[in-house]
C-alpha cells in the first residue's frame, strides 16, 4: 500500500510542475499576445495620421497642377499676344 502511495504521490508532483510550466507558458503568451495588441493599436494610429496627411499632400499636389496649368496658359496668351503684335 505504501508502494501506491508513494507512486500516486509521485505522480501528483509530475502532474503539478505540467500545470505550473503550462501556466507559465500561458502568462508568457499573455504578455506577448499584449504587447502585440499595444504595437497594433500604435501603427492603427500611426496609418491613420498617414493617411490624413496623404490625402492632404494630394489636395495640394491637386491645387499645385492647377496653378501651373493656369501660369502655362497665362504664358501662352501672353505669347500669342506679342505674336500678333
């Protein structure tokens, strides 16, 4: 009987240090899993001011060909102008 103790005992400790390691691992997937969630809502962020600013750059992209377009056509009149002149 006590051979059966002794095995039941031992086999209890085995068991115990398999929970204990299994949640080790999990605290340690937790923490990763965190900081994973923390480094994804920084580059949510992050897109978020890049795709404000993009549309910004292209607005004024926009304004800047129209302006050239319109200094080109200026150009030409004047052009056309001295020409016939």
């Amino acid at each position: 009987m006590d051979k059966d103790i002794e095995v039941w005992i031992q086999r209890n400790e085995i068991l115990h240090k398999k929970v204990e390691r299994m949640m080790e691992e999990s605290r340690e997937k937790e923490t990763a899993l965190a900081n994973a969630l923390e480094v994804n809502e920084s580059h949510q962020k992050l897109n978020g001011v890049l795709r404000t600013r993009i549309t910004e750059l292209e607005e004024d992209n926009k304004k800047l060909a129209r302006q050239i377009d319109d200094y080109i056509n200026i150009l030409i009149k004047k052009e056309d102008r001295e020409h016939d002149a």
